[in-house]
C-alpha cells in the first residue's frame, strides 16, 4: 500500500477507525519505509529485521498512552488489551524497546501477551507498563 488514504480506508473497512495523521505516526513507530516494486509503483513494507534496533522510551510511552486500555497479569504473563486491530502496534513497541523484565510478545487483533523473564513476575512487568501507559491501577490476577 502506498497511499496513507487508502490505508484509511482499508482500515475503516475493517472497522478501524484511524486519521490519515495516526497512520501515518503508526508507520513511523513500525519503522516502515516507501520502496518501490518492480512495477513501479510506491508501497510500505517493513525494513529487515535489525534486533539491535531499540525503540526510544518516549516513543514506547506514546504507542502505549495511545492504544493501551488495560493491563492485567498472572505469573508470568501480562495481557495488555488495545482496541481492535492495533496490538500489533503494541507488540512492535514493546519488543523494540527493551523493556526490563520483558522478554517477548505475542500479538492478536486487540490483545497482546507478554511474557515476563525468570528475574521478574508478571505482576511487576504489568505494573511496570501500566505507568508506560498512564494506567493507574488495573486488575492483577497473579
């Protein structure tokens, strides 16, 4: 896709109800880039994979402020819920920016499970993203 606008309304197709400013800040926090196809034609795709590559804190705090609704954990899971059709932006975030405690993410539509590594718990790292998120408080099941 190399039209923002049609990105819209692809998204609003799918009941994603996004500005052509917030695809665009979006695109940005995936680090997506124009390139062109042997076409011809401009779209988006998503650089190589560089796991060296650290999301800035203010960043991870703006995605998270942004999308993140509700933060919960048990042992050593945290699930953070987003809107429909934007843990992927989360996740993304969360696995760049090298967030102590955490040690990966796995995304759906509009939940996202993060695993807490063996020097911490679930109910820390919950704790943890939701001050990221400006949450205060949130149910704690673990």
């Amino acid at each position: 896709m190399g039209n923002q606008a049609k990105l819209v309304e692809m998204l609003l197709f799918e009941h994603v109800s996004a500005t052509q400013a917030t695809v665009s800040r979006d695109l940005d926090d995936l680090g997506a880039i124009k390139v062109r196809t042997a076409s011809g034609s401009s779209v988006y795709a998503l650089p190589e994979f560089a796991p060296d590559r650290v999301a800035p804190l203010e960043q991870l705090r703006r995605v998270m402020g942004e999308w993140v609704g509700e933060v919960t954990s048990s042992s050593n899971l945290v699930v953070v819920r987003t809107p429909p059709g934007c843990a992927h932006v989360v996740a993304s975030a969360l696995d760049r920016s090298a967030v102590d405690g955490l040690i990966g993410t796995v995304a759906g539509d509009d939940t996202v499970i993060c695993i807490a590594g063996e020097n911490s718990t679930g109910q820390r790292l919950a704790a943890h993203l939701r001050e990221l998120a400006g949450i205060d408080g949130g149910v704690n099941n673990g």
